[in-house]
C-alpha cells in the first residue's frame, strides 16, 4: 500500500476508535453500560442493526460467493422482510412490555431460571464461534496487505476490545453510525471503480464492456441467475430455501440474537425499534446485491484479463518453494487456457455488438468449455496447495476481491476499501462481544446486586470473550470454507432450537417449562446428529438453511406432546 493508502486507513480507524472511546467514557452507569441508555432514535437503531450484521466476510466472501457462483447467494435473504414484519407485530412489543434488557430474560419470565440459561447458553456457544470467524477474516485482510504473520494482525481486535469495554453497549451504538457512513461511501466508490476498471481498453485494443454489456456478459456465464425455483433439499440457495428456511433464520437471528436485540432495545420506544428494523428490511437486499455484484463484475474483468493461478498469493508462494516444477507446468497451464477465455470473451463481446446470433452462439459454447477448463485446473491446485503446503488450506475464493483490490485499485481506493472491512468488522466484533458479555453477566449470573458490580464484571467479560476469539480464529477458524457460508452455517446450527423456545413462549401459552425444556434439548440434539451425520457421508446432505425449519418444529411438536402427557406441575406465565 501507499503512503496515501495508509493515510486513510489510519485516520479513519483511529477517528471511529478515539470518538467511541471519548463519546462514551462516562457510560459507567448500568444503565448506559450495558443497555445503551434507551435513546436512540430509529434512524440511529437502523443504522445499528444493519452495521451488526456487516463484517468483513460480508466483503471478502460475499464478493468471492458472487465470482464463483453468481447472483444466487441474495435468495438466502428473500425471508428477511417477512420475518421483520412478525418481530415488528410480535417480538418488539412483548420485549417492550415486558421490560427485558435481554431476548433470554424475557425467556426467564415467561418459564424460569432453567430455560433461561438454557437459551443464553445455546446463543454464548454459537455466537462465541461466529465471533471467532468475524475476527479471522480482517486477519486474512491484513495479512494479505501488510505481509505480516497471521497473529500480529490481531491489533484490530484490540482497538474494538479497548473502546467497547470502557463504552459497552453506548460505545458500540455511537461508533457504529460513524462505521455505517464509511461502509456506505467505501461500497459505492469500490463499485464504480469496477466498473471502471472494466470499461478500458482490452488487451487487443478493443473498447471494454460497458456496465450493460458487462451484465450480458455475466449472465452469459451463468453469474446473473438470480431465482433458482427447482425444489431440491441439496441446494444450499434456492427460492424456497431464502423464503423458508432463511425466513427462520433471520427470524431466529433478528429476533432472539442479543448482538440484534440489545441494538434496537436500545431504542427510546418500541416505535423507534420497529422504525429501525423497517430501514433494516428496506436496505438489507440491496446492499446484499451490490456487494455480490461486485464480485460479479470482478469475475467479467478477469474473463479478459488472466488472473492468478491460485488466489492466496502466500500459499501459491509457499508452494512453489515446495515444488517449484509443478507450479510452473500449472501456471503455463493456467495461463494457455487464460488465454483461450480471453479469445472467447472478447469474441462473445463482438457478436453482442454485431447481433451476429451465430457468433453468439458459438462464442459462449466456447467460453464455457475453456471455463471449465479453468474450474479444473484450478481445483487441481487446490488440491496440490493443501497437500504440499503442511497447515496451508487450499481453499482461496476468500482471496480473490482483496486479490483483485490490491493489484487494479488505484492508491487512496484501496486504503478506503481496507477501511471499509475493518469499519465493517468492528461493528460487528464489538456488538457481539458486548452482547456475549452482557448476556452472562445478566442472564447466567443471579441478576439483581450492585450495579458497578455488574458494570465491572461486564467489563472483564468482555476482554475474556475477546480473547476467546481471538483464540479460536487463531486456530480453528481458517480450517472454514467460504466465511460467509460457515457463518450461517453454525449459527442456523442453534437457530432454530433458540427460535422454537421463543415460539412456543409467544404462541403456545398453555405449555410450560419442563416440556419445552426437554423438546428444545431433543431439538439441539437431532440438528447436531444430522450435521454430524451428513460430515461423515453417512446419509445424504441437506442444506443448512433447512436446519432452521427443523428445528423449531421439533421444538413446538415436542413440546406440544410433553406437556399433554407430562404432569402439569406449573402454572405456565401468560404473555
């Protein structure tokens, strides 16, 4: 990077970092500390709730998700707006009403103690893992950036550690609208200069694809497929999947996740709260698709212009020290059938400026032969890279938009765009870890006693759950395939069990404690098998979104039938 590079990323990290940490250095007061203060409006808890949900995995995996397989990721949120209309109409007004600094505390209430731990306990167990891969991913960042070994760039998570716990939750409310606003502006530059980028002129002289051109040329390839209708249970991103399933999730995530509640219960009224969850609903899907897009469009940029052999440039380097030999006769390899993309690419552009129909034709017959070429070849690197680099993972689409940044953005561009992910990932590590904290001190502790107790034990929770995940993206989480499916795949691994105890608390008022109990506990347990199950090849896969349908209605079934044939021994809370 430049000195014009590190000019921008530093200011804008250290602005967001200083301002949190002075904004909110007399939040020592429970209140404050731990529940935000309850004021913020629906504009502020809008921005909140989104910045939550952006890390930087949404920026280097979503990317690499749009290069490898096209448009069909944004399916996965097409349950998101209707799952914001039913916490709107049911979640928002019951936690409201109740007056519950926790989604787990309104569980105590309306059951008791035990199925208020049991909650908590299932969120600190999923959440604690995805804060680990939201962590790892600004590491993949930086590493790729600075060159430096992996566990000095932990020096982020520091920074997000230091001000959310002096600040708690009012530190992560007034740093993430700051974070927001450089999200927003870094997404759009970042789009533009693709666009950009694509438009000059090609290695033979020929004018680049305009923005519709380059569209036809991804939908050419399959990359603009955006609605897969075909009802098949192994396809991880269907229409019926993103509406069912994913309509779980999110309900599930929105719904009962702390690091979303605690933002919009931070809200001065449960107006403000819907308000923001609305602005959620109405910005989610498009900032989804332009990002994916983004990677999209990268992908057309490289049909004419060759990339790398393999996208993890410090794995490929490590393997050529390995076997020099066999690296060479995969980038000459490589680079032929680079070539024959490029011949093919430019002669589909041609004919879609001719309307030569045969030409057409036969250009994409051809493109999509040297394609698959290219997915060969490539995996077959993969593969060579895990084998001869010991504790490498051959895995790179991660790799490929900061690949592409570092080579064809222009120098200021990319200090934003590093800025970008990291505001991105701290948003998101200091909501979780505020939420992590906050939720054991609140929920697993015996509640009530001194408030400074609870800040100050709060505060060391905090650094405990940090440095948890630091240790767990240090070593469990690079082993992950594309981070932005390994996060939904281990949260949809609690979701739904989490989203059935809230269910049957909302809509079943008849049943109680002990049944729900034991039909969420029979729940957790039948999704792990599967997964489990499914890893070792012994039945057939099922894609994970499913998990969150399952599930909840495990838990509604089961908890139906045991409090009909279980002696009723309590008085279960009306709500």
């Amino acid at each position: 990077m430049s000195v014009l590079d590190w000019t921008v990323l530093i200011i804008t990290l250290l602005a967001i970092v200083v301002y949190g940490t002075w904004r909110t250095r007399r939040a020592t007061d429970a209140e404050s500390y731990l529940h935000g203060g309850h004021t913020d409006r629906w504009w502020m808890v809008g921005f909140n709730v989104v910045a939550t949900q952006l890390s930087a995995v949404t920026f280097i995996s979503t990317t690499g998700q749009g290069f490898t397989d096209g448009m069909r990721f944004v399916q996965f949120y097409f349950g998101l707006p209707l799952a914001m209309v039913v916490i709107c109409a049911v979640f928002i007004p019951l936690y409201y009403k109740w007056n519950v600094s926790t989604a787990y505390e309104f569980i105590g209430k309306r059951f008791d103690r035990r199925m208020r731990v049991l909650t908590a306990g299932l969120f600190l167990v999923q959440r604690s893992m995805a804060a680990g891969i939201t962590i790892y991913a600004p590491s993949v960042i930086l590493s790729a950036v600075l060159g430096v070994p992996f566990a000095w760039t932990f020096a982020i998570t520091a920074l997000v550690i230091l001000y959310t716990t002096v600040g708690g939750a009012k530190a992560v409310s007034a740093t993430q609208t700051q974070q927001m606003a450089v999200i927003f502006i870094g997404l759009f530059v970042v789009l533009a200069v693709v666009v950009y980028q694509l438009a000059r002129p090609l290695p033979g002289g020929m004018a680049g694809p305009g923005p519709i051109e380059s569209l036809r040329l991804a939908g050419a390839t399959a990359r603009m497929n955006i609605i897969t209708t075909d009802f098949n249970p192994n396809d991880k991103f269907t229409l019926w999947s993103g509406l069912l399933g994913g309509f779980f999730l999110q309900l599930a995530y929105f719904g009962t996740d702390q690091s979303q509640v605690g933002r919009y219960l931070s809200g001065r009224s449960a107006r403000d709260a819907r308000l923001g969850l609305v602005f959620n609903a109405l910005v989610k899907i498009p900032m989804q698709y332009t990002v994916l897009l983004t990677g999209v469009l990268v992908f057309v940029f490289y049909l004419f212009n060759a990339g790398p052999v393999h996208w993890n440039a410090d794995n490929w380097e490590r393997m050529k020290a390995v076997d020099a030999a066999g690296a060479a006769v995969a980038e000459q390899r490589h680079h032929a059938n680079a070539e024959a993309i490029g011949t093919e690419a430019t002669a589909l552009l041609s004919a879609f400026r001719t309307g030569d129909m045969e030409a057409e034709t036969a250009s994409r017959a051809g493109l999509h032969a040297a394609l698959r070429t290219d997915s060969l070849l490539r995996s077959e690197v993969r593969r060579d890279v895990a084998t001869a680099v010991p504790g490498s993972e051959g895995k790179d689409a991660d790799h490929i938009f900061l690949r592409f940044a570092m080579d064809r953005l222009p120098h200021g561009v990319i200090g934003l765009l590093i800025a970008v992910m990291l505001c991105a990932s701290m948003s998101t590590s200091s909501a979780e870890l505020n939420a992590l904290a906050s939720t054991t001190v609140l929920d697993l502790g015996r509640g009530g006693g001194d408030p400074a107790r609870q800040v100050r034990a709060t505060q060391w929770a905090t650094l405990a759950y940090g440095a948890l995940a630091m240790l767990f993206a240090a070593s469990i989480a690079q082993w992950f395939g594309n981070l932005i499916t390994a996060v939904n795949e281990i949260g949809s691994l609690f979701y739904g069990t989490i989203l059935g105890i809230f269910l049957v608390a909302f809509f079943l008022k008849r049943v109680g404690a002990r049944a729900v109990f034991i039909g969420a506990v029979v729940a957790e347990v039948a999704i792990i098998t599967i997964y489990l199950l499914q890893r070792t090849g012994a039945i057939g896969e099922i894609g994970f979104l499913w998990y969150n349908l399952i599930a909840p209605a495990i838990v509604l079934v089961g908890a139906v039938v045991l409090q009909a044939v279980l002696p009723r021994t309590e008085a279960p809370q009306a709500v």
